[in-house]
C-alpha cells in the first residue's frame, strides 16, 4: 500500500487511516461531523497526495487530450482548468478528471487515485505514435487543499507574488510558496467552499504541512479526514467516481452535461457518438434525497415506489449542514422531480425519502 508524504505526520496526529484507492489514508483525525463544519465555518487542511498527476508535453499533446476527454480542451484558456471525463467508446467513464491548460502545447491532468494506473495505461495506449511526453508526476509531488470561507486568510501569509482572492474559479497560477518557487496554484475544490489546491515537490510536504497550519491557526484551520471530504463534496452535489459516475453510469443522466461537448470544431472524440444517443433519450437522472427517519441513505439500497424497484442510492451522509440525512440517487424521470415521494428498503424496511434538487449546499466561491 502507498503512503503520502505527509503519512507519518497524520500517523502522528492520531488520524484513523483506512485503505483508499491503493494508498493509506486518514479517513478523520477527530468526529466526522466535527470535520464538516469546521470547513463551513472556518479553514480545513486536506491531504490529496493520492490522486494521479500527469504532465503531457509536446506537439500532440493537445490533440490527444481532445480525443480522450468530453471536455473541449482546444477553448481552455492557458491558466484555466476544466472538469472532463475519460470515456470508453460506449460513453462509459473510466475517470472523471481535471484539465489544466499550462502552454499551447502542455496538458496537466489531475486523476482519481484508484484510477491512476488505468488512465495512464489508456493514455499511453491512445498516444501510440505521438509526439509527446507523458510524465507521471504523482510520487515526486504533493498536492495539499485548503478549503473553506476563511482559506485565503489563512493560506495568503505563505504566499509570494500572488493574491489569492484574485485567482478565479477555476484557474491557476505558479506562485512562490513557503519559499518554493514555481509551485502550482489553483482554485477549484471539492466541498462547495471557496479553496485551493497547492501542488510541489514531494519532499516538502510536511514541512509545508506545518506550516499552513501554523499560518492559519487564527482562522481555525485544522486537518481533515477523507470522510468529512465526501460529506462536503456530497452537500455540494459533487459527484465521486464508483458512486455517481462510473462504468455503468454515464456523465449525461449524471448530471455532468457542462462537462460533454459536442460541438463540431472539437471534432470526434472517444464515446462521443454514444453519449449523443443518450443525451437524445435519457432514462433516468440523478436526484438528490433527503429523509428525515433514522436510518442514512447507503450505497446500493434500493428506492421503490409502490411495489416496484424503481433505482438505487449511490452515495449517502448525515449532513450537519442540513441537518438531515441526504443522498444521491438514480431515478427515472418521471420520478425525479423535486418533491417527489420514494421509499428506501434496506433488509426488508422502509423508509420515506423525498426527491430533492442538487445541489443540497451552494455558496457563492
């Protein structure tokens, strides 16, 4: 199993580490729920070391990344990131990922941890004769999070040459931090908060570590575990690959339209005529559910409606955001509106669950 750079000082926090994606994790360094609403209220710190880094470089490189991702790669703006997925021919993702647009002709990707070795395989598969570079960047770097409403103020101080509340949504900068030159700044996140991500060599990650929480103890910063992390992204209807999306679950019924183009200067891209068709007679949609009773949606229970099985849950949590239990579920359309009453069965029980709009928390970021 792998460990992160900064592994033994969650170790040493006392964090509960658990397996995730071929790497060892923590999951929480105190009560889950704890967790959540120190990043609503104040500055949470993540460990994100886990996910897959990959620079491609050189004359195909942009054409390449057109091919594999949904995302119209050729209108990103250098500096901005876009959310894409990696689809088979059948429109089925084997990824969902980030583009980030470093040059004309350079193309870095941020992928899901379990899913690294795959997608490299894929790429390198696809890119047979082409003139480029692929480098797996994910054991020689870190990458850290900072997320929540008081993130800037807690991360500026360490920060040289730029100013954080001027990095847009969704862009990025090279910045000095910590008195790194050239680290990798973004702004997208996963909680529904205001946030950054911090990429640098894999060696200074504890110390950088430290150092954050160090610069941000006045506005409450503190590590967070992986569980807290999947609360948010799910209070932010944010989906997580092998829950909303995966090999049976298509980005066009889950929601992620922004993420598919179709227009013709993209041209032809791997799984684009099969998501065509599905766009053109979707079956199903994702919806949000919340239920009041004591039992917290699971990944798959089943949601009847009547007598008849009618979809299933794919992620769940007790939101102390809401204060209730949400999930997220796959629904047929005719069910899917908001409003709409189902049931949940687990073990041969029921319990009612009202079919809400994603996503549940939205702040301006």
């Amino acid at each position: 199993m792998k460990h992160t750079p900064l592994h033994d000082l969650h170790v040493a926090a006392g964090a509960t580490m658990v397996p995730f994606g071929g790497w060892h994790m923590p999951v929480q360094y105190g009560p889950i729920l704890d967790e959540v609403r120190r990043v609503r209220a104040h500055a949470g710190l993540f460990d994100l070391s886990h996910m897959g880094r990959v620079l491609l470089d050189g004359p195909d490189a942009l054409g390449l990344t057109e091919k594999l991702v949904t995302c119209f790669v050729g209108k990103i703006p250098v500096g901005s990131i876009r959310y894409g997925c990696l689809c088979r021919e059948d429109g089925m993702p084997l990824d969902d990922l980030l583009v980030y647009r470093d040059a004309e002709s350079t193309i870095y990707l941020v992928v899901n941890a379990a899913n690294t070795e795959r997608d490299l395989a894929w790429i390198r598969e696809h890119a047979s004769g082409a003139e480029l570079t692929i480098d797996d960047q994910t054991e020689a770097t870190a990458m850290l999070a900072v997320q929540g409403p008081q993130s800037p103020e807690a991360l500026q101080p360490l920060v040289e040459g730029l100013t954080l509340t001027d990095l847009g949504y969704y862009k990025f900068a090279h910045a000095t931090v910590s008195g790194i030159p050239n680290v990798r700044v973004s702004r997208t996140g996963y909680t529904g908060e205001i946030g950054f991500e911090l990429y640098f060599p894999a060696e200074e990650g504890p110390r950088i570590w430290n150092e954050i929480l160090t610069a941000g103890k006045a506005q409450g910063i503190a590590p967070i575990g992986l569980g807290a992390r999947d609360t948010l992204r799910l209070e932010a209807g944010m989906s997580l690959y092998g829950h909303e999306i995966d090999e049976e679950h298509d980005p066009i019924q889950a929601g992620l339209e922004f993420a598919v183009s179709f227009k013709e200067e993209k041209g032809d891209w791997i799984g684009r005529a099969a998501l065509e068709r599905i766009q053109a007679n979707p079956q199903r949609a994702l919806v949000g559910i919340t239920t009041s009773g004591r039992r917290v949606p699971r990944k798959g229970y089943a949601l009847v409606h009547g007598e008849r099985v009618v979809g299933e849950v794919v992620s769940g949590a007790v939101s102390p955001t809401l204060e209730t239990n949400i999930g997220s579920a796959y629904l047929p359309l005719d069910l899917s509106q908001p409003g709409t009453e189902v049931e949940m069965e687990m073990r041969g029980k029921r319990q009612t669950c009202t079919v809400t709009e994603l996503p549940f928390y939205s702040r301006t970021r």
